[in-house]
C-alpha cells in the first residue's frame, strides 16, 4: 500500500505519533548540521588545504554510491548505528567541502560576519515555518502535490547545478544571483516534500529498525535541504556585495530584457490589439430605427425600396455588407 493511499486510514493517534517522529527525525537534523558545522570551523581555524573542485566531486559522487550500500546493510543487519556513524562521517566532509566559500564569504564581502549571522536565522525561521507548514498539510491529506512535483523540482535542480557551474568559470554576479534565488526557493520545496513524505512512508512501517533506518536517511535529506537553502541565502549576499556586483546585475538584467523580454512584450501587445480590432470588425449590432445619430444609424433610400436603415462602426459596415431594412425586418444586401 503507497503512502497516499494510506492517508485516508489516519487517526489521531497517528497523528500524535508523526509529530513524535517528526520531532525525532529534526533533532538528528540537528545533530549532522552541528558536526557539518564543526567540521567546518575546524577547517577555518587550522587553516586546511581546500579540496581540488574536482577531487570534491569524485569524493561526494563516492559518499553517495556507498550510502546505498550501508543502507541495505543497516536493514539486514538490524543495526542503524554504522548508518548513523556513516552520515556523521558525510557532513563532516560536506563541513570541509563547504569551508572555502564560507570563509571567502566572510572576507570578500563586506559585513560578511553580519550578513552570514543574518543567513543562519533567516534559514532557522525558514526551516521552522516550513517545517509547521509541512506537518500541518500531512494533517489535512493535501501532500500529493509535493511528492507529484518531485520529477519536476530535480530537473530544475539540475539546472541550477549547471548555472553553478558556468558561473565557476565565468564569475557573473547576475547567475550567482539567479542560483540564490532558485537554489532557496526549489530547496524549500523539496524540504517539505521530505518532511510530507517521511511522515507519510513511516505509517506503513512496522519493523523499528527499518523505521530506524528510514528516520536516519530522512534527516539527511532535510540537513542537505537546510544547508542548501543556507548557502542559496549566502550566495543572494555574495551576488550584492558591492555597488560593482549591482550594477552588474543591472546591466546583465537590461540585457536580458531588451534581446528577450522586450520583444515578447511587444510581439504580445501587437498580437493582442489585432486581436482586438479583428474581434470587432466581426461584431454587427442590428437596429429597427433610422436616423438615430446617437446609435450610430443612418437612413438612406435606394432605388425601388423603402427606407433603408445601415449599422457602421469605425471599421467598415460589417460581414458581408449588410444591412437591414427597417421597412420589412428583412436583411438586404447594398
């Protein structure tokens, strides 16, 4: 049974019981992001050698495949400890991969302490909002929207994963800033898809230590979710660092209006107004009175006819130039 079919079977006491397990499961968050931050004020004080950016993800693709495997070990082996131990042992190295850009930041960019203090509460009262916000729609069975557009969020997660690394090589302000803000916002989105979906597949758990298990990988998935949005707030912070950086951002954006934007606009508004005028060259008001001025009405006499009554309007007579006869009801063609 899939965890959206199991919602609708729900009670209260399942639902006392996700707000334990999600308390449970963000404490462990906790706990990988205080030794991710350990390990990277470790780094900042003994002054380690930062990793070579290829070597970082060599090492980090490395990690991933063998989480994997120490996963399925923990399950058969009903023993978490060596998956808990392991995951330490990832945001130890993420602590370390991170503290160049940490440490730049603090030095390059003006108030840097202060701005990163700033990014740290910012991500706490995100974290947490969303967090409330997550339980309160598993509450409420409105959690399909969140694991449906998963697919959808990875894709762009991908891209966002390229514009860094194009802004590697290319040091632009306006993709350091583009990363930011679509770094922060997919981030946030797959943070309560994580809480959602681990409160939802841990109904149908049994087993403790596979709900052990699962509870462990759930963290890690929020961590790297809180320390994305993190670096995404500090990346919004490096991008405006300066008078320089903004006005670079402003020429990149007036760039990217006047060769993209401005023309789709135009092209819309031109596209709209024929539209329009085509829409209404098609409309014809019949009238049964002549020489109303007010209304737009004439009267005229034609050879061997009454009194003829036509409707006009800016942009001609009508379809098929027509015209009605006030003096029998019966349409005549002029």
């Amino acid at each position: 049974m899939s965890f959206l079919s199991s919602l609708n079977s729900l009670t209260q006491e399942s639902f006392i019981d996700a707000q334990k397990q999600l308390h449970e499961v963000m404490l462990l968050t906790l706990a990988n992001l205080f030794v991710m931050a350990l390990s990277c004020s470790l780094a900042i004080l003994l002054s380690w050698p930062p990793v070579p950016f290829i070597l970082n993800i060599v090492i980090t693709i490395t990690l991933l495949f063998t989480l994997s495997s120490k996963l399925k070990a923990a399950v058969e082996n009903n023993d978490t400890s060596n998956l808990r131990l392991f995951y330490f042992g990832l945001f130890s190295w993420i602590g370390y991969s991170v503290y160049p850009f940490i440490y730049s930041f603090i030095l390059v960019v003006p108030n840097g302490a202060l701005l990163m203090t700033i990014a740290a509460i910012s991500t706490i009262v995100l974290t947490a909002t969303l967090a409330l916000f997550s339980y309160l729609e598993f509450r409420n069975n409105n959690i399909a929207t969140y694991n449906l557009a998963r697919p959808i969020i990875s894709s762009l997660v991908i891209g966002i994963i390229a514009i860094g690394l194009l802004n590697f090589f290319l040091h632009i302000p306006a993709l350091l800033l583009l990363k930011g803000i679509g770094g922060a916002f997919l981030f946030s989105i797959f943070l309560m898809s994580d809480i959602t979906s681990y409160l939802a597949t841990n109904q149908n758990i049994t087993d403790t230590n596979s709900k052990e298990a699962h509870k462990i990988v759930a963290s890690g998935a929020i961590a790297l979710d809180i320390i994305n949005i993190f670096i995404s707030i500090l990346e919004i912070f490096a991008a405006c660092k300066d008078d320089k950086s903004r006005a670079s951002i402003s020429n990149s954006i007036g760039r990217i209006f006047t060769l993209f934007i401005g023309p789709l606009i135009a092209l819309g508004a031109i596209l709209g107004i024929n539209t329009i005028f085509n829409k209404r060259s098609s409309e014809v008001t019949p009238t049964s009175s002549t020489g109303n001025i007010g209304s737009g009405n004439f009267a005229s006499r034609g050879q061997n006819q009454g009194s003829f009554s036509g409707t006009y309007n800016v942009l001609g007579r009508g379809p098929n130039n027509q015209a009605v006869n006030s003096s029998n009801g019966v349409n005549q063609t002029l």
